[in-house]
C-alpha cells in the first residue's frame, strides 16, 4: 500500500467514526476505562515508591533493628512459638557493643502505646492529646534514625540520661494541639499523671498512610521511661553499623552477639528478629505486587469490553456498508485493501481510547498529587508508549475480523444488497 493509499484510507476511517459520534464514543469506554486504570496506577506506583525510597533514606541507609517478634506481627495474636520466645532485655544493647565491634551506635527502645495494649494522654492547661506513643531511647536516638529531628528546642543530654529527668521532646503534632502558636520549650506538660518538662520537638513528619508518625511520639531518656514504666517488657534495639563496614558482617556480629547472649545453643534457631529499614521497601514490595495484578485484572476487562464493543460496532459498519464494499470491489479495489481500510477504522477508534485514557492518567496523577502532595505520581513516557501500543493492539486483535469479513465479501452479492 501506498502513502497516498494509506493516507485515504485513515481519512475514509475518520469520516466513518465522525458520521456516527454517539456510537464510536460508547465504543470508546470500554478502551478510555482500561487504559485510564493502567496508566493511573503505574503512575501512583511510581509516586509511592518514591514515597517509600525517601522513608527508607530518613529512617536511615545504615540503620538496623533487632526486635523479639517478625515486624508487623500482631502482639495481641501470636502463635504460640512466636509467643515463647524470650523478650528482649534493655541490658542487651550493651552486651552487643561489647561483642560486635561493626556498631557504631546503639540503643536499646521502651515503648508504650496503644497497639501494645497501653493507651497514653498528655495534657497542658486543659488541653490534652490522647493515644500518643510513648518512647524511652538513648541521647544520640537522632542520630541513629536520622527521620527523627530537632525544630525546636534541644535533645536530652547523656547526664540528663543518667539522672533519669523528667524532660521529653515532643512530636509537632502534640506541640500544636497543647500550645497552638505558643513555644512549647521550657512549659511543664503531665503525661499520664506525671509532670515533664518539654526541652525540644520534632520536626514535621505525618505517618504513612494514616498511621503513627513522628508528630505523635513523646520522647524521654531511656532511665526515666524505665522508672515510669517498670512493665513494658516489649524492649526494642536499633544500632548503625560503622561506616566502611559490610552490611553482612555488621548483621552477622550482631546475630552472633544476640545468641551469645541469649545463650541459644548452635543448632537451635533464632528467636529474635534483626532486621533493616529495607522491611518497609520488601513490605510495599508485596502489597504493589498485589495492586498490580488487581489493577491487571481490572484493566483486562475494561479492554476486553471495549475489544467486543469494537468488534461489534465494525461487524455493524460492515453490514451497513456492503453494497459500498462491493462498489470498490468493482472499480477496482483489492481485498487487501477493503481489509486494511476496516482496520485503520478500528485501530484509528482504539487509538484514541488510548489517547483518552493517557489524558484520563495525567488527570488522576495530577488529582493525586492535589490531594497528597506527599506522594509525587507522575506518568512516565514508557507508560504513555504502552497506552497507546496496548490500544492500538487492542484494534488489531478485535478488528481483524470485521475486517477481514469485509475483504472477503462477494461484489455481485454485495452489489445487490439492500
């Protein structure tokens, strides 16, 4: 086929899709739905995972956690080897200096709060703040989770650490619910009934969706946390490994630390979990993976709907043209040709179901970031490509046999048709 065939051919096409508006646009939603979906989530993917990428850096690249049970295990529902295991002691963060000489920092964690069944109010002057999260660590805690920083105010001292104070810093969060506008540096809040003074807050830092973030921690010395709450037995580590050190060997002194300690015999099995700030990437990992195939599901059916509706509408276009077909077939006209004119017809109709839904895909990403700024969704050129190549693939599969019906029809028959 010529250039000048080809070009005739797709205005043939355009005039026969403008000649029946209504139709070829509900022909089109199928396509617009599918595509929209595909691209609107790879694109809210990608933002997430961008999301998740800078959590894991602030959280830190070298920063690691040993803890008694699996992360994001119910304690309230354990099984029972999980429930046996022996708890962690605040004395073990030591005992592991002493053993791994690859850590560089590191503190043992007290943590009280209501998923572990221990609720937490703070109040200043007839305000009050409820379900905060209680947190005992070591004076350098900033620095060995880098997601934790200072805005206001100071963070305790090591002698604060060894008096056992009554000093906290506070999560933003807190500090604008008790104090509004005021400076809350040097003001005496009551947490659960005792009185503390609030040296510092932290900087701005909201969840990940919908969960406890850095604004509602109340953080104290790791001394004073254990005179409070003598019953907190869920005790935590967090540890950064010296720099220039492999990450295998820094995890492997620790591992070898903790059984020392725990005096596990060679061939039992761990029972404490060490593990880095890689868990949350592995965790999202396998919930996108999930979306993904979802999202698949959900965009086969709207192509494959709008597939059939393509089908359709040619088988449609073919019946009412045929005394035309036959017309062509007389004055000269191949079956090649009639065949590649009804599949320009259906591929120039999914194209732009695919163009649609590409426009469909920069909308939700753009709503996406209007509504979560946090979260950068943006659609790639590779997406953009693949939403037109899957709509164009689209026409070809469900077009190919209205057309080919049409190039094979009879031009005396079609001739006579009525």
């Amino acid at each position: 086929m010529t250039h000048a065939e080809f070009r005739e051919n797709l205005l043939v096409s355009l005039d026969t899709l403008r000649a029946h508006k209504v139709r070829s646009a509900l022909t089109l939603l199928g396509i617009v739905i599918g595509v929209t979906s595909v691209i609107s989530v790879a694109a809210i993917i990608d933002g997430l995972n961008k999301f998740i990428s800078d959590r894991v850096e602030k959280l830190g690249s070298r920063t690691y956690f040993v803890a008694r049970l699996p992360f994001g295990t119910d304690p309230n529902r354990l099984p029972e080897k999980l429930r046996l295991r022996r708890y962690i002691n605040y004395d073990d963060a030591e005992k592991i200096r002493e053993f791994a000489p690859s850590v560089e920092k590191i503190s043992a964690l007290g943590t009280r709060a209501s998923f572990f069944g221990t609720p937490n109010d703070i109040r200043y002057n007839g305000e009050h703040v409820e379900r905060v999260i209680v947190r005992g660590g070591s004076a350098d805690y900033c620095d060995i989770i880098p997601m934790f920083t200072i805005e206001q105010g100071r963070m305790f001292t090591q002698a604060e650490e060894v008096r056992a104070s009554q000093v906290a810093v506070i999560g933003s969060a807190i500090a604008d619910s008790l104090f509004g506008n005021a400076s809350p540096i040097g003001k005496q809040v009551i947490l659960n009934g005792s009185p503390f003074e609030v040296i510092g807050v932290f900087g701005k830092e909201e969840g990940m969706f919908g969960g406890p973030g850095v604004d509602q921690f109340v953080l104290m010395p790791l001394t004073t946390f254990r005179k409070h709450y003598p019953d907190m037995k869920e005790v935590f580590i967090v540890f950064t490994a010296q720099r220039g050190v492999s990450t295998e060997k820094a995890l492997d002194e620790v591992t070898e630390a903790l059984r020392r300690i725990r005096r596990l015999p060679h061939n039992a099995a761990n029972d404490f979990e060490v593990f880095s700030s890689d868990f949350l990437t592995n965790l999202w990992n396998q919930l996108t993976g999930a979306i993904v195939i979802l999202t698949s599901v959900i965009s086969s059916i709207g192509l494959l709907v709008g597939g059939i509706g393509v089908m359709n509408i040619m088988l449609i276009s073919v019946t009412e043209r045929t005394k035309e077909i036959g017309v062509r077939k007389a004055i000269g006209a191949r079956s090649s040709d009639i065949r590649v004119q009804f599949l320009l017809e259906a591929v120039t109709l999914t194209i732009a179901g695919g163009i649609l839904g590409i426009l469909g895909g920069y909308f939700m990403a753009w709503l996406v970031r209007t509504v979560a700024p946090s979260i950068q969704a943006s659609v790639s050129p590779f997406w953009a490509v693949m939403g037109v190549t899957l709509s164009a693939a689209v026409g070809v599969f469900f077009g190919y046999w209205p057309a080919n019906r049409a190039a094979r029809l009879d031009p005396i028959v079609s001739l006579r048709y009525e």
